[in-house]
C-alpha cells in the first residue's frame, strides 16, 4: 500500500495536477482553497480522487464564513482572496467543503492513523513547529500510530512517544524557502518527504489575472517564487 499524503494545496491547481500519481491513495489534510486561482479545480479533483480529506482553516472559512484566523502578514491577502473564492466556488463544491470532517481516523493493513489540519487539541486553529514542546501532549490524545499534520506548510517527520508525526509541507504554497511543491508518502511502514518542481510561472499568470488588488497580487507571485 502505498499513500500519497498532501496539504495546504490553496487553489493551485498547477502544483495538483502535476503531482506525481504513483500511489494507491490520495489523502489531503485540508486547506484546498484560497490564495491560489483555481480553488473550484482543486475542489473537483480532491472530491473524485481523495479517498480521505479533512477541513482546513481556509475551507472552514469559505464553507462556514468565518474568519480564517490568518498570521497578520497574510490577512489582508486572505480577505481579499475569500471575496474571489467565494465568487468562483459553484454551490456543490461549497457543499463539498462544508461536509469535510475535521479529523480521520483510518487503519491500513496493522497501522493506524489520525488525520489532523493542525493539531488534535485545535484541529483548525493550533500553532506549532517541529519543535512544539506540546507534541507528547497532542499524540497521547489520540489512538492512532501515525499522526498527520498540516497548516504551518512546513515538512518535517519526527518521533513523538513512539508514534510518528509527519507535516507533508505544502503542495500549493510552500514556506520552506524553495518553490517546489511538497509531499509524503507512506508505504510499507515508512514516510519518506518529497518535492517536485511546477510550472510556477504558469501559476503566477494565473494570480496576476485574478480581479483583486495589484498588491495582493504581487505578494502572492512572491511568495510562489520564493517559497517563503
């Protein structure tokens, strides 16, 4: 078995189309939407081709209308992208998002998994890095092997308690300091972290012909190019 586990892909369709696709499953850790330009693509390609997704801050705030609760140099940005996503989402893919649970719990073959936005005790919310004094606190909560994790867009896999946690990264807006997209995969017992190069550029046409704000605009191209 072999599982293809990504994040955070923000409505870059350009980074989820080219990934990879030798796998036996997709899982998706939330966040499909928002700061990229094609969140309605994203949304259809996760419904018919994940067979687990869990609710991200970002579609929480689109599905829901709530406040996305965004670090403060992003919320303009993400203000101004939610009056476009929510222009461009039919009413299904709205539905769609709206029905995402906010965690999973799945078992394959003797190894068990908990599938988390953030973190279990803040599924949507939770602030942490690798080096999150909490993390004991947050595997003992769970009953599960492997514990997933996303929304910080920064890939690490570590042991915690004799339980393994991974963040994938981010597919659709990586933080890491390099533009490629990034994600894991699981098979046989082991994770291993992986990156592949997109057409960057052909997404940044994309941003820069979106009817927001020059400025937006040009601060999500920077952030493509510079994966940080």
């Amino acid at each position: 078995m072999k599982i293809c586990i990504i994040s955070d892909v923000h409505g870059n369709y350009d980074a989820l189309s080219t990934l990879p696709a030798e796998y036996d499953e997709l899982w998706v850790l939330g966040d499909l939407v928002n700061y990229g330009p094609q969140p309605a693509e994203v949304v259809d390609y996760v419904s018919q081709k994940a067979s687990v997704v869990v609710r991200g801050n970002h579609d929480h705030c689109i599905a829901y209308n709530e406040d996305p609760r965004c670090a403060p140099r992003f919320r303009a940005i993400a203000t101004a992208m939610r009056k476009f996503t929510n222009e461009v989402l039919s009413k299904s893919q709205n539905q769609f998002l709206h029905a995402l649970p906010l965690h999973a719990e799945v078992k394959r073959g003797n190894t068990s998994f908990c599938l988390v936005h953030s973190v279990p005790s803040d599924m949507l919310y939770g602030h942490y890095d690798e080096n999150f004094e909490g993390w004991l606190v947050e595997v003992d909560s769970i009953n599960a092997d492997v514990l997933f994790v996303g929304h910080t867009h920064k890939p690490f896999v570590k042991m915690v308690g004799g339980r393994t946690v991974c963040n994938p990264g981010s597919l659709g807006q990586p933080l890491h300091g390099k533009p490629e997209a990034r994600y894991a995969i699981w098979e046989d017992g082991s994770i291993e972290l992986k990156g592949f190069d997109y057409p960057v550029e052909e997404t940044i046409r994309k941003v820069m012909a979106m009817p927001v704000e020059d400025k937006i605009k040009r601060e999500l191209a920077k952030v493509l190019r510079k994966g940080k």
